[in-house]
C-alpha cells in the first residue's frame, strides 16, 4: 500500500462519488456530469487507483436476492490477547461474515455475519465459538435498517448526487 499523501481536489471526489453510485458508469458519462474529456478522467482515475484512493471496482447486491435473510452483529471476545493476524485466518474461514474488525471497548471483534436464516446463523455461531481462543460472542440481530438506502442494507444506489455544478465565466476560465 502507498502511505505518501495524495493531491485529491474536488474533481478527484466527484469522479470517486461517481464511481462509488456505479462502478460502470464510463469515463465519459463522468466527464460530461463533472465537466472533463473522458481521457482526463481516465487519467485521474488511474492515479487514484495507483495511490490506493480507488482499491477495486465492485457490485452491490441485494443479500435477500441470494437468500441471506438473517442478518447480525457479533462481538468476540478473547482469552488473552489473539493476535489480529489470527483472528483474521479465523474468519476468513466463514463466507457468512461479510465484515470483521478489531474494536476498542470490551470485545476484541466485531463480525457482521448474514446467514438464510436464524438456524444458519446458530450454526455459524456455534461454528466462530469453537475456536479454542474464543471466550465468549454477544450477539445483535438486526431487525430492520433505519437506512435502507445504503449500502450496508444493499441498495443499488448509495451514493452522493452527482449534478454538475454550473459553471460561471467563460469557457477560456474552465479546465
């Protein structure tokens, strides 16, 4: 990964906002919204992805669409103090959690765990505490996304509008 700073204008935020509502959205549909050749946005989005501003082009589905109706919280909580690096080996052996973090407070985890249905998740539960470092889990099932518009909840769009803004002056002061 590249630690330097990165120059990143408000174009640079425009072309990523665009790329995070539609990660197909082409180079020129981008460039006509925020006011660049498609060629400088190629450019500028190719910088981006070299400084590790853009780390990857994605697809957001809908969990219910694939059958993943359960959906929840887990803290973890360890003996002693299990090694990030461990912990990660250990969930990546559970397609069912979507995302996992070390957390500062009691737990030393936090997993977000989609399962078809409650059954599922039991068993995924019972399957995360069998790991022998593992003390004890809290668990939150999720009951409802009080935005339902975002990703997290699986929404097609999620993100900033992207309207172009109007320009003033002549075509001599635009970039």
């Amino acid at each position: 990964m590249n630690s330097k700073h990165v120059a990143f204008d408000e174009l640079d935020r425009k072309i990523v906002a665009a790329l995070i509502a539609n990660a197909r959205t082409s180079f020129a549909e981008i460039g006509a919204a925020i006011g660049l050749s498609a060629t400088a946005v190629k450019r500028r989005a190719d910088r981006l992805r070299e400084n590790d501003v853009i780390t990857g082009y994605t697809a957001t589905v809908r969990p219910a669409a694939l059958g993943w109706s359960t959906e929840a919280f887990v803290e973890v909580y360890c003996d002693g103090a299990a090694p990030p690096r461990r912990l990660a080996e250990v969930v990546r052996n559970h397609p069912e959690i979507t995302s996992a973090m070390t957390v500062t407070g009691g737990a030393d985890a936090l997993l977000h765990v989609r399962a078809t249905d409650v059954g599922h998740f039991e068993e995924v539960l019972e399957r995360i505490r069998a790991e022998p470092f593992i003390r004890k889990t809290i668990s939150y099932m999720v009951l409802s996304h009080l935005l339902p518009d975002s990703a997290e909840a699986g929404a097609r769009d999620a993100a900033p509008d992207l309207t172009p803004e109007p320009v003033l002056g002549d075509a001599a002061n635009q970039r």
